[in-house]
C-alpha cells in the first residue's frame, strides 16, 4: 500500500512539473490591431461598417481578456503580461488622432501591485471599458475630418516595429477594405510603390509575375522574423462596377500584393478575409495554438 501511495504521488508530482512546464513555455500575446480610417468608414459610401468595426474590435478584446485571465490564473504573479494595443495609420493632410484617446487605446497592465486575483480581474474589466469608450471617441473624431487614405505602408516602415515584442507572441489584425490606395492628387506626389494599381491589373494576364517582379509594393528593407508575428486582415470590401457587381478578381490581387510585401519582412503566417470574415473564432484560434 505505502508504495502504491509513493508511485502515485511521484505521477502528481510529475504531472504538476509538466503542467508548470508547459505555462512557462507559452509566451503572452500581444496583439495589434491596425484600424484603417480612410473612406471605408464612411456612412455615406459604407453605411454601418463603423459598427461592424466596432464589434469585431470588441471580439477581439474578449478573446484577449480570456486569454488574460487563463495566463493569470496560471502564474504566480497577479500581474499580467498580455497587451492589446489599436493602432491608426495616418491619413496625408489630415489631422493625426488626438494623444489623449490614441492612450486609452490599449489594453495593458499598468499597475505596481494587485492584492487578489480579483482585484486583477477588476483592473482588467476598468482598462476594457477605458478602451471601448475611447473607440468610440476614435469614431468621433475620424467623422469630423476627411479621409486621404490610411497610410499602412507608412506605418510598417516607421511606426511598426515599436508596437512588436520579441518576447510575445505578436497576433497583427489589419481592419482594411484591402486597397491601399489614396486621393489622386496625394498619389501623384506619393514614392513609387507605395500605393497599389489594383484596376490596372485586373485585365492583365501576367499580374501574378508583376507583383512579383517589381510592380508589387515597394519592400520597406526589414524583417519582422524574430517577432514571431500572425498577421490577418479582415474586412476586405471589394469595389463594384457601375451596376454594382463586385470585381471578384480583385480578391485574388490584394491578397497576392499583401502576401508578397509581408512575406519581404519575413512575415510568414498570414491570412484574409472578405465582409463577414470570422474574426474572433481566428483570433481564438491563433491564442490557442500558443
């Protein structure tokens, strides 16, 4: 009996340092979520994706606070390391958003100390609330000003690399129609490149091989690999015709210009998705996977 009871206490004791083993090999999360405010959130020309926006933000910050609340409760600190942080690219010649609601925009532990589980909790559900109420702010503020177009090329060549953690696992969410494009005016004084000519190849036969070849977005000169990074966009709008059929071809070469620019930085996983796009389920999923 006494050595039935010393085998199944050295299984336990086993099983607990696996267990220990296993939370200290997953890495916090930290996920961006870069938001693209150009004319895609327009209520005239795209009525109720402002709202759509906001609930997949939304899922996303639920999937991140249960995340958070799994990686508490299996550390020893009542700290947590995991951050969410809403990234907006700026639009040329339009004012940058306010620095009192870009700071609300993130989700991050902040505190010293936390004195129970709960009170960690509690922290937690405040910072969501901060978050949701500056979003709405956000939404605010993009309605009172025009839209040039969202400088994403811009943001991953300057803005990118302070938002990423080598000691995370970064999860990037782009919230983008998919066209990286701008006013014509702004596009002819724009480096070559740095903008995409989606209609130009709709027609052409050769369009893979020009993407590829130099006719692609204009590599921005880093790689992102140590970063560990999962990129996924969601929200692609395709254009339509004059009777407003939808070019479906355009999906192919948005994807195929993304792919080929991300995949210069050494980013490796990556992901699209059309209106209706199952954000959250991905997001869960790529948490889970960790």
């Amino acid at each position: 009996m006494k050595k039935t009871n010393v085998l199944v206490s050295l299984f336990s004791l086993s099983f607990l340092l696996l267990v220990s083993i296993g939370v200290s090999d997953a890495k916090p999360i930290n996920i961006v979520i870069i938001l693209d405010t150009s004319n895609r959130v327009s209520e005239e020309k795209h009525p109720g994706q402002i709202e759509r926006d906001k609930e997949i933000i939304a899922e996303i910050v639920t999937e991140f606070e249960n995340a958070v609340k799994k990686h508490i409760d299996a550390s020893e600190y009542l700290r947590f390391s995991d951050r969410l942080t809403l990234a907006i690219p700026t639009q040329p010649g339009v004012r940058p958003v306010q620095r009192q609601v870009l700071r609300k925009l993130t989700i991050v532990d902040r505190s010293q100390e936390h004195t129970s589980l709960a009170g960690i909790i509690k922290y937690l559900e405040k910072r969501k609330q901060v978050f949701l109420e500056a979003l709405n702010a956000l939404y605010t503020f993009v309605g009172q000003h025009r839209q040039t177009g969202a400088d994403i090329w811009e943001w991953f060549k300057y803005e990118a690399e302070s938002y990423f953690l080598e000691s995370h696992r970064n999860i990037v969410v782009c919230i983008s129609d998919g066209y990286l494009n701008f006013d014509k005016n702004i596009e002819a004084r724009r480096i070559p490149r740095t903008y995409m000519h989606v209609s130009k190849l709709r027609d052409d036969p050769e369009w893979e091989q020009k993407i590829q070849g130099g006719e692609g977005l204009l590599p921005i000169g880093k790689d992102f690999g140590h970063y560990n990074i999962d990129f996924l966009m969601s929200e692609i709008q395709l254009l339509t015709d004059k009777n407003g059929v939808p070019y479906q071809k355009d999906f192919q070469i948005i994807v195929h210009y993304w792919d080929t620019w991300l995949r210069a930085m050494n980013i490796q996983s990556t992901d699209f998705g059309k209106v209706g796009h199952p954000v959250g389920q991905k997001i869960k999923n790529l948490i889970e996977t960790n």
